[in-house]
C-alpha cells in the first residue's frame, strides 16, 4: 500500500534504526530466572487460596440448591448449636457429682466410696501394694 | 486450494503442558518471556507494571491452556493474550504514570545506528545514550495505544505484518495503514531531535 505523502525511504530506515535502539533497554541479569520463581509461588498461593474457596463455595453450592428448605434447614443448625452450647454450659459444672451419686444408688446399705485422688502421695509410694490402689475405689465390704 | 495450516515449533512442548508437565510449561515462559517483556514494557513504558502484567499474562495462559486448540502459533496466541491485557491495562490506566525505564546495554555503543547518532551529536555518548532513551520513550508513549502497539510489533521486535494482524485481530491493511501513521508521527517528534542535537 503506498500513501500520497509516503515518507522517504532513507528517512524512514533512519527512523526505524533509532527505533530498534529500544532493544538495548533489558532488565538485569537474571530477572527472567526470577520471575519464573515469583510465577510458582503466585501459582502456589492461587491453588491454596482457591482451594479454601472451593470448601466455601460447595458449601454454599449445597445450601442454595435446598430452595426453600433451606431457611428450615438454617433454623434446625441454628437451633442444635444453641442447644449444644447451653447443656454445654449447664451440664459441665455437675457431671462428676452426678455420677458419684448414681453410684452409691446401687452400693449396700451403709457402703460409701472412698476417694482417691490420682497421682497423689500414697498413689506414687513404692512400698505400697498397686492392687489395693485399685480396690480404694471400691467399697469397703467388696 | 487448502492453505496447509503452519506447523507450531512449540507443539510438542504445549501438548506436554496440556497434559499436566509444568516444566513444560516453564520451557514456554522462557522462551516468550523475553519477547512479551519488550511488547509490555514499551507500551507501558515502566518496570513494575510490566513484572505484573507479565506474570499475569502467564497465568492467565496457564489456566486457559486446555482451551488452546491449535489454531494459531502458540506464540501468535501468548501475544494475542499479552497484547489484549495491556490495551485493557492502559485504558484503565488513564493518569499517565511516571516511567521507569531499565538500563541501556552497553552493546549499544557499538551500535552503526547510535554511533551515526552519535557522532552528529556530541562525544560525550553516556549521556547522550540517556537523553536518546528518554527522547524515544517520549515518542513512542506519545502515540496511540494501537499505532504504539504496531509500532513496538513491527519496527522495534520486528514481526512481519501478517503476523500482527493475527495478533491483533485485524487486517494487514490496518496494520500498515497504522505503521504509516505512527512513524509520520514518530518522525516529526525524533527529527525535531535530531535538529537540536546537530545544534549542541
């Protein structure tokens, strides 16, 4: 294609000289090496980042594929953490009261539990015979 | 009459990396980082915008390998991917920022096209080295985005027309219509140059 107004040949190889001069600009020595490396660990960090996403997304893929029961379904987690949470709170603090309790219901008449901590001065005595560390716990008619 | 599709010199080295050899795949980014180093930095005329445009370029081709059939080059479609980031990038960058521009190789000292310029200058050549890199950057960045990408493909990486329009989606007759326009333009502000360095 030739323009009315073509610039002249020598001028435009001149230009076109001047221009290739870019060329010569690079970046240091051993930039492209570096880059590699800031490649895989951009890639590294993509895949980790995309993998928490995928967790989140299936499970909001699920939630939102339930339709309307989805609010029902909502409630009921909603409900079930709340109640964890309360026997949680309540029930921790009587557990081990409750359980000695229960015990004595079925021990003879006039038997009581010994008890015995673990681990404490006469549980590490050497001189003492390991089999009645294990009879402590029972009544003492047993 | 069938035109024989060209054959990829880099089909062995893709079908490796669309089946899973990342190495494969690094072979590619060292081979055609250099090149989409040049494209990019010279668009946007600074480092760091280039370092990030390049690794997302790559990634960009790495996710969408599997999608790459074979229609083109490998290397026609890397740098129809590069090309189209960096006209995007541009065009949202609209604030010109400040360049940054990489050191000059010293090979360009010995350089016909530097010593002629040279010479018709002034002998002290480190700095006019300097004063030339920024009087071309002011020209090239002075263009359009697309004769600027033209310009940079033809002249300075030195990709035949054909390819262009390949790479950018239009016909030869616009990518020459273009190149007409960009170096009229490039040629009144180097020569204006040129004027004042035969002054000095």
């Amino acid at each position: 294609m030739t323009h009315p107004q073509d610039i002249p040949a020598e001028e435009l190889e001149d230009l076109q000289k001047l221009l290739r001069l870019k060329n010569y600009e690079q970046p240091t020595d051993g930039y492209f090496e570096d880059f590699l490396d800031e490649f895989h660990r951009r890639q590294r960090e993509d895949a980790r980042s995309s993998q928490k996403a995928t967790v989140w997304s299936r499970f909001a893929e699920w939630f939102q594929d339930l339709g309307a029961a989805k609010w029902a379904v909502g409630a009921g987690v909603a409900y079930a953490v709340l109640a964890l949470a309360f026997f949680g709170t309540v029930g921790s603090g009587s557990k081990s009261s409750n359980v000695a309790k229960e015990t004595e219901d079925f021990l003879p008449q006039g038997s009581k539990l010994q008890h015995v901590e673990l681990g404490s001065e006469r549980a590490n005595d050497p001189s003492k015979d390991r089999s009645e560390e294990v009879l402590e716990i029972l009544p003492s008619e047993f | 009459m069938t035109v024989s599709p060209k054959i990829d010199p880099d089909l062995d080295l893709v079908q490796r990396a669309q089946g899973g050899d990342t190495r494969a795949f690094d072979e590619l980014i060292m081979k055609y980082s250099p090149k989409i180093y040049g494209l990019i930095y010279n668009m946007t005329s600074n480092k760091d915008d280039t370092n990030d445009l390049m690794q997302d370029v790559f990634a960009k081709a790495f996710r969408s390998l599997g999608r790459f059939q074979g229609k083109s080059t490998f290397y026609t479609w890397i740098y129809a991917i590069a090309t189209n980031m960096t006209l995007n990038f541009l065009k949202k960058r609209k604030r010109r920022m400040a360049s940054s521009l990489d050191e000059v190789d010293s090979g360009i000292q010995n350089d016909p096209a530097f010593v002629d310029y040279s010479n018709r200058a002034n002998p002290r050549q480190q700095s006019d080295v300097h004063s030339l890199q920024e009087k071309l950057n002011e020209a090239i960045q002075a263009l359009s985005k697309d004769h600027r990408a033209v310009v940079i493909m033809f002249d300075i990486q030195g990709i035949p027309h054909a390819e262009i329009s390949r790479i950018l989606g239009v016909s030869e007759g616009t990518v020459r219509s273009r190149l007409f326009y960009a170096h009229k333009q490039l040629q009144g502000h180097l020569e204006e140059f040129r004027l004042k360095a035969a002054k000095i």
